[in-house]
C-alpha cells in the first residue's frame, strides 16, 4: 500500500490543482520560499538548544540532578537509572533516545528498568525543545504558562509511566 500511496496523494493533488485552474509549479515554488524562511528562522533556536543540551549532559548536572532526587525517587520505586532520562526528556528527544539506548543495552530490553525507560521516552514530549524552536521562530516572547502547563504535562506522564509499567509488570 506504501508504494502506491505516495503516487496517488501526488496525483489528486495536481488533479485538483489543474481542476482549480492553479499554476501548480509557481505554488509549490512559493510554499518552498516560504518553508526555507521558516527553516532560517528556527535554525538559530535549534543550534543553541543543541548546544545547551550537550553542555548539560557533559557537565555531569543530569547525574548531579538526579542523584539530588535519588533518596525520593528510590523510595516511591522509581529506578535511579531512568531519573536522568526523565530530566533530559524535556528538553531534548534524541539525547534520550540515546539515554533509552543505553539503558536497554546495559540492562535488556525485557527489563523492568528498560520497560519504564521506553514508557517515559513515549508519553511525554520535549516541552522546553519545542517552546525554545516553536515560540522562538514565531515570535513569541511570554512562555509562562506554556512552559508551566508542559512541563506539569510531562509530570504527569511520568508518574503515569511509573504506575503503568509497575501494574502491568
């Protein structure tokens, strides 16, 4: 079905577009200006929060910051291997990812340390990525509430990983 669907998405389009009597080249060369406009104004957010990101995790301050919270996390249940994961979430995916890498070779994918790694990595979203790129390259100064209301969100996801995976386990 992949094969062919692409092909025929393309083709009701420029159906569609000679049905409508629009210049289907001068449309898709003006939507590519404006992607490339777009694409100029989130390249300097995307650079600097790659860079914090890299900086945070090399400085050692996930492993500082977690073990900070490790007393609590232990006494709720929550394995400390996967506190760093859940700082770094918010902030950046594919840092995770690779977090989510790690703990699934060092421990197996079968693990329960693993099962909640890939739980927390999947229900919750990087809330300060996409304020930084998104409200950056749009314009928009006053993030409070967002940043509040995102970061609650991903809260919540996380205790709901927690709870998931040890019910289901």
């Amino acid at each position: 079905m992949a094969a062919w669907l692409i092909p025929v998405i393309i083709a009701v389009v420029i159906t569609a577009g000679l049905y409508r009597k629009v210049n289907i080249y001068t449309a898709l060369t003006d939507g590519a200006k404006e992607g490339l406009h777009t694409w100029i104004a989130i390249v300097p957010h995307l650079v600097i929060m790659m860079a914090a990101v890299a900086v945070f995790r090399a400085s050692g301050a996930a492993d500082w910051i977690a073990g900070l919270f490790k007393p609590l996390t232990s006494l709720i249940g929550i394995p400390p291997e996967v506190v760093p994961l859940a700082i770094i979430r918010p902030i950046s995916g594919s840092a995770t990812l690779a977090m989510l890498d790690q703990i699934m070779r060092e421990f197996g994918a079968d693990s329960y340390i693993a099962k909640l790694a890939a739980v927390m990595q999947g229900s919750t979203d990087t809330t300060l990525y996409v304020l930084a790129i998104y409200f950056g390259a749009a314009g928009i100064k006053k993030t409070g509430d967002a940043l509040k209301i995102g970061l609650l969100a991903d809260a919540a996801a996380f205790a709901s990983a927690v709870l998931t995976v040890a019910w289901l386990l």
